[in-house]
C-alpha cells in the first residue's frame, strides 16, 4: 500500500471526525471510520478494522483523562464488564481472519440497524433518580446540569449485561468498532445506566478491549503502521471537539444522533455487503 502524504491528511481528517462521535457518544469512533475506510476509501476490511481499532485505545485514553473527576465513568461497573469484553474481544481478532469480507460487512449492517432502532424506542425515557438515594453496590452518581443538580442510577440485569460486553468484545475485534456501539445502548435500554453515564463508562473500557483485538491484526500483518498513527492523531484532535460538544447538548439529542448515524452506516455497509 503506498503511503502519500494526500493520503495521510485524509485519514488524519478522518480520524479527527471519528474522535468527535467517540467523545460524544462513547462509541470509539470505529461506527464511522471502518465504513470510511472500506467503502469511501476502498481499504480491506481487515486494514479498515486494524486501524480502526487503534484509534479507539487513543479515544478511550483522551475521553478517560477527561471524565476523570466527574464521577460519570462507573470503575466498577466497568472492570465488571472488562473481563467478559476482553474474552470476547480475543475470539473476535481468530474469528476475524476466516471470515469472509461481505459476511462482516453484513454483520456490521444488521449491527448498527438494530442499534439503531434500541436508541429511537429509549428516546423520553431516562434512568436517573433524583435525590440521595442508594445506588445499590454497581450503581452511580453524578452531578447532572440538565436534572439541575446529582442525580443517581442503579444497575439492573448484571448477566445482560456481562453477555452484551462479551458480544460487544467480540463485534470489537471482529469489525473494528470498539465495541461500545452495542454496549452503550444496552447499558442503557436494559441495564438502568444513563446515557451520559454508560457512554463514559464505555469510552473507559473500549481501549482495553481495542488492545486485545488489535494485537491479533498486528500480527497477521494487517496494520499500517503510517496509517494508524495520521488516524490516531486526527482522534485525538477530535476527541477535544467532541468533549465541549457532548456537554452541551441534551441526551435526548444525543440518541438521535447516534440512530441517526448508525442508520446511515447500516445502509451503506448493507448494500456493500449484498455485492
């Protein structure tokens, strides 16, 4: 693959845009940049994942640094999580390697439509609980502007949720997405964690789990290196933008913009997938 500075600006730009939904909506920015990558760009989808998968271990750092201090990531709930992701995550780097590239456009597709349609059905709906109340031992707090002072979530269905962190580790590595595009609404629609909340916690984890399946398309020699660093850079930029952004504007707009984008994506990577 030649490696020319026209491109390098492109996917720095790229990157920068993929930061911006990773910061807003804890999703790693993989929804947008795989896509780009494989269909705008014609890369292989196993480049497109490698890549991709870099930039999340860059948007989990930046998004983790900072959120900290604002009590929205739960660290419990997370290295709960982890341990399932991670597993999950492994199995996706191996199975990604026999699959053939239609199949996994096809389950990118049908994994970011039914996304999707969770968001749109949770769009009035929130988790939070006004006033002191004991968020149980995997529950949280945080100071929230638009419930006009600290609000308070419990989490509810554990085992949904570590069998949607396994899935989602395993959809990470497999196409590249980091993994939050389905934890974030499950946590959300099911498990009683706001989304504000469930999208920190998942920026938090998506780096680790990113790791797990980058380290297997590094060895199969499916990373450009150049390539991954212009993305890296661009989401790092990104990410900043993305941070200001998500704090100011409701969550209820912020559902959707993530069905919004995940609707586009679905169709363009459908019909890619049906050639």
């Amino acid at each position: 693959m030649t490696v020319s500075p026209a491109l390098v600006l492109v996917i720095w730009g790229a990157g920068a845009v993929a930061g911006v939904l990773g910061a807003v909506l804890g999703l790693g920015g993989g929804v947008f940049l795989v896509p780009f990558l494989n269909l705008g760009l014609h890369f292989p989808i196993g480049t497109a994942a490698a890549i991709s998968l870099t930039t999340v271990i860059g948007t989990s750092s930046s998004i983790s640094a900072r959120r900290a201090g604002q009590d929205l990531i739960n660290l419990r709930l997370g290295m709960v999580l982890e341990v399932a992701t991670a597993a999950g995550s492994l199995l996706g780097g191996i199975t990604a390697q026999h699959l053939a590239e239609g199949t996994v456009r096809l389950l990118f597709s049908a994994t970011a439509a039914f996304v999707a349609v969770t968001m749109l059905g949770r769009l009035n709906r929130r988790n939070v609980i006004l006033g002191a109340v004991d968020p149980g031992p995997l529950g949280g707090r945080y100071s929230e502007a638009e419930s006009g002072g600290v609000v308070t979530y419990r989490v509810k269905r554990l085992p949904l949720a570590l069998a949607a962190s396994f899935l989602a580790g395993n959809v990470s590595s497999l196409l590249g997405i980091g993994g939050g595009v389905i934890k974030v609404p499950v946590l959300n629609a099911w498990c009683g964690v706001p989304l504000r909340a469930a999208a920190a916690t998942s920026a938090f984890m998506i780096g680790v789990t990113a790791a797990a399946g980058a380290i297997i398309y590094y060895g199969s020699g499916q990373l450009p290196a150049p390539l991954a660093a212009a993305a890296m850079l661009g989401v790092q930029a990104g990410s900043w933008t993305g941070f200001r952004f998500g704090q100011r504007v409701s969550a209820r707009s912020l559902k959707l913009l993530m069905a919004g984008v995940l609707m586009v994506v679905a169709a363009m990577m459908f019909v890619r997938g049906m050639r």
